[in-house]
C-alpha cells in the first residue's frame, strides 16, 4: 500500500512569486495535515483539512492557504514568496481527525526561496 | 497552553549505550501521546502511540514510558545503533483537536557515535 506522497521533492522559487505544493493521503484517510520545518527547529503547524474543509489553521499568515480535493489530495499555496518561507513542507494523513488514529507523513517538499 | 516540552535539546552517545529522552506535556484534554523518529530532511515515522490507560509501550530496542498523572513520558533506546542517530519527536494529541490534534514537541536531536 503507498504511503503519504508528496511533490515536488524539491522547489526553488524566487522571492514574490507562488509555490504550489501537493499531497496525496493514504487510500481511505479523509484527514491531511501541513506542517512547515525551518531548519532547526521543530513542526510548525499549517493547515488541517477533512472532508474536503479547512478544520483549522496555525499561526501563519493568510498567504498560506490549501485546499483538499474530493479524492482527498490537498494542496498547499504560499503567495508573495519571502525568503523566511524557506523549509521542508511536511504533509500527514490519518483516518479521522478527532479520534485515537495514527498519523503517517510523507517525505517532503523541501522549499527553497532565493 | 498546550505546549510539549522536550529534553535534552540534543545528546551525544556511543555505539551501544542505552539513552532516555524526556517529554513533558500539559495538553488538555488528553487523548494519545506518540513518539516520532525523523532522519535529517526526511518525514517522521512513528514509533510508538499509547493513550491514557497504557504505562508503557515496546518497539523493538525502543520503549516508551507515560505517566498520564505527572504528564511525563520517556524513551528509552537499548543498546544504540549507528541507525539510531535522529531527532525524535514526542507528539501529543489534543482531543479537542485544536490544532489538527498534533501537538508536537521541537524533538531531541540524537548523535550515535562509533
């Protein structure tokens, strides 16, 4: 069975532009969850989707945002690229967001902004 | 505040010791506590979950510890392995869900040296 993937593995952006960044859930989980890592420091969290709606947001600004598809993929976008923006975007999947579930993460999007 | 605090911040041992990571939470209300390994640059992989009712748990050389009175956990890693060299997240889960239902702590950066 696949795991959690997510593309690119790898972005480069210039400042000001946009990133787009995907993810795909292990089949039958409803739940994905965004997480950005800046170098040395630990998970900050992004965005929850589930059920194809936003359950809630971190502390970042509205230039972060997402969605989730009725397949359940998501996709994070982050506008007007800044250089702090700079980290590896981690995706999870579990079953169900509110219960006793296991969470499963995928490798990354290591983002780059120059 | 739901916080997760982890330490040490980092730890250095030889191939073959034994070492014990601390995690303390006052995540509220409580519903599961995980421990997470992440390679440098790669996604965690989890290691082991437990809820309230279970004092400890077993993943191969890895056990982990919880005190659900204190809100402490631990865990412990038998005879170490080059392998073993990581950072490792202790993760509680909010039961509200008010943050997706992860609550990650900034992980323990472990060095295994020959």
């Amino acid at each position: 069975e696949a795991g959690v993937t997510q593309s690119p593995t790898h972005l480069i952006k210039t400042r000001g532009q946009q990133a787009t960044l995907r993810c795909s859930p292990i089949s039958g989980h409803t739940s994905v969850y965004w997480y950005q890592q800046a170098l040395g420091l630990g998970l900050q969290f992004l965005l929850w989707y589930d059920e194809g709606e936003e359950r809630n947001r971190g502390n970042f600004p509205p230039r972060f945002s997402g969605r989730q598809f009725p397949n359940y993929s998501s996709e994070l976008n982050v506008n007007a690229l800044e250089l702090e923006d700079s980290a590896l975007y981690l995706c999870a999947s579990s079953l169900v967001g509110r219960t006793y579930t296991e969470a499963f993460f995928g490798q990354g999007t290591r983002l780059t902004v120059v | 505040k739901n916080q997760v605090e982890q330490s040490p911040q980092s730890l250095i041992i030889l191939e073959g010791k034994n070492c014990t990571l601390q995690c303390n939470y006052t995540v509220s209300p409580f519903s599961n506590l995980r421990w997470y390994k992440q390679d440098t640059g790669r996604g965690p992989v989890s290691l082991t979950i437990m809820t309230f009712s279970e004092n400890t748990k077993s993943n191969g050389r890895y056990t982990a510890t919880l005190d659900a009175d204190t809100k402490q956990s631990s865990l412990h890693i038998t005879a170490s392995q080059l392998s073993d060299s990581a950072s490792y997240i202790c993760v509680v889960s909010d039961y509200g869900g008010s943050q997706g239902n992860l609550i990650f702590g900034k992980g323990t950066k472990l060095s295994v040296k020959p």
